[in-house]
C-alpha cells in the first residue's frame, strides 16, 4: 500500500480492544492480539501503547495499522535474506476467513503457525540505551569487548549481537552472552539466527539512510516449523521494535530524536510518574505529536 492510502484509512480515535471475531483469541499482549484460525494465526496490533512496561490508558489512534503496514513492507524487502511468516495472499486469506473490515485488515496479518525461538535478537550499530549504561560500567556489551573512550550515540566499529532472554509477561528481558543464548537455542541454530540478524540490520540501516533515518538498533524474533526451517516473525523493523533517528539531527555524545514514543517517556518523567500501574492519561497533544512520529517514519519509507 501507499503511505496517502494508509494514512487516509486511519481511525481517528484509538482502537485499544478487538472485540467481537468469530476466531478463538489465544494470547494477548500489551499491543498485539492472536487469534486462531485454525491452519494459522491472526497477528492484530491495535493502537495501545506501553512505557516503562505499562499499558497506558490511552492508545494512539492508527498506530496498529501504521506499525503493521511497516512489518509488511518491510517483509517484502527482506525476503531475500530470510523467508518470514506472512502467508503469501493476505487479500485472498482475509476473504476467505470473512475479514472484510478494512481497519482490521490493516492492522491485521495472517501467519503461519511456528515454534517461536526462546530468545529475542537485538542487533545494535550505535551505543545508545542500554548497551550505552552497559559500556559505561565494563566497556562491554553482552561480553563483546568495545574500543575506550566512545561517546553516548557513537557509531560500533561493526554492529553487535546482542541476545536476551524472553522474560515472562510482567518481567524484564535479561541481556545475555553467546555462550548462554547457544545453550537455550543450540549452537548451530545460534549462529544462524546471529547471521541472520546482523545481516537485516544491514540492510536496514541502509534502506533507512536512503529514506533520511538512522537505523541505531532494532530487535527481530524468529520461529522454526516442524522441519526446523527458520521463519522471520513478529513485527519487524518499526518503531517499537527499532530505534530510528533523523538523519539530519543525528550527532554523537547525545541522545538523539527518535521516530516512536519519545514524547510520551519525555511527559511521563516530566511529571513525575511512579512507573507503577495505572498509568496516567495522556494530553492530546503528546497523543497527536507521538501519532506524527510513527507517521513520518511511514512515509520515509513509503514515500508519498
């Protein structure tokens, strides 16, 4: 799709529950809910949003289709590198499971059923967020070794692998070395996973560049069928997986703007919040700001 058809089609209020689906709902969380269909699953992402692991009480409008309109795109670039979930004709599977709404649809993908692998896989090009507290207390980053002396936003000598548990709903997912991600995966599957990783972190940072962003860091998930091929999954390259800067007002020794929910952390410090559940409303205008970010970054790369 066109970035003018998916910002035309986006709901002006948020749609934070997906009530009323024929298909049995399997999981659901802090963003995305799954359904079965039987041969396959239903992905819909709708518009909530969470900081500091909290779901807000106000979601923003659209951000489900835009992030998984992103995921598609993004699927398509880089199937070359690494097959992925997306059943081939979403058109064709939405009509016939009777899926007719569009907003549904666009916030919506129908994938195939696979083993999800244990562990999340982070790649980094920059030393910012926590691989940046990491290398201020041991010059390491998930027991890779940096250079001395690098600034806040620096770009790595090479992009790193950095691998961390999947925590339990409600709890943190835990950096963790080589060593301890082979022996939850198996050490062949590991290195390929890592390659795999690292390789669409390159070439996303290039097709990033290319659409004005920086690409400093993003996570993907990964799923294995009964064969034990291996399938890119989950959402892939958005802005809640991914940290994007603008080119333009990228420097070091700083941490740069980014293309996701900066402004919601920024008002949520500001006034003070306890981290703690419930979280607070939102002001509009920090809603309609947080929306224009996710936007821009769409239309980066979709053009117009």
């Amino acid at each position: 799709m066109t970035f003018a058809e998916v910002s035309a089609a986006l709901p002006a209020t948020a749609v934070t529950a997906i009530d009323g689906l024929t298909f049995p709902r399997v999981a659901s969380g802090k963003v995305r809910e799954i359904f079965d269909l039987g041969d396959a699953l239903l992905l819909v992402a709708t518009d909530r949003l969470s900081a500091f692991d909290v779901v807000l009480p106000d979601g923003i409008p659209g951000k489900g289709a835009i992030l998984t309109q992103m995921s598609h795109w993004w699927f398509a670039q880089t199937n070359h590198l690494i097959q992925n979930h997306l059943l081939p004709d979403q058109a064709g599977e939405f009509a016939r499971r009777g899926i007719v709404s569009r907003d549904l649809q666009l916030r919506s993908m129908i994938v195939r059923k696979l083993k999800p692998l244990t562990i999340e896989c982070v790649a980094r090009g920059y030393l910012i967020g926590s691989g940046w507290s990491s290398y201020q207390k041991t010059r390491e980053i998930c027991g890779n070794r940096l250079p001395p002396n690098l600034r806040q936003a620096d770009r790595l000598p090479e992009p790193l692998f950095t691998p961390t548990t999947k925590a339990p709903k409600g709890q943190h997912d835990e950096p963790i070395n080589d060593t301890q991600a082979a022996a939850l995966v198996g050490p062949a599957l590991y290195e390929r996973v890592k390659a795999t990783s690292l390789a669409l972190y390159r070439f996303g940072h290039e097709r990033a560049r290319a659409a004005g962003m920086i690409l400093a860091d993003t996570k993907f998930e990964f799923g294995t069928d009964s064969a034990g091929n291996l399938y890119l999954i989950d959402e892939v390259l958005t802005p809640d997986s991914s940290r994007y800067w603008p080119a333009v007002e990228y420097r070091p020794d700083c941490s740069p703007p980014s293309y996701d929910k900066q402004f919601v952390r920024d008002h949520l410090i500001a006034i003070k919040w306890n981290q703690v559940p419930p979280g607070p409303r939102l002001p509009a205008d920090v809603i309609a700001r947080t929306r224009d970010k996710y936007l821009a970054a769409l239309k980066n790369l979709l053009g117009d």
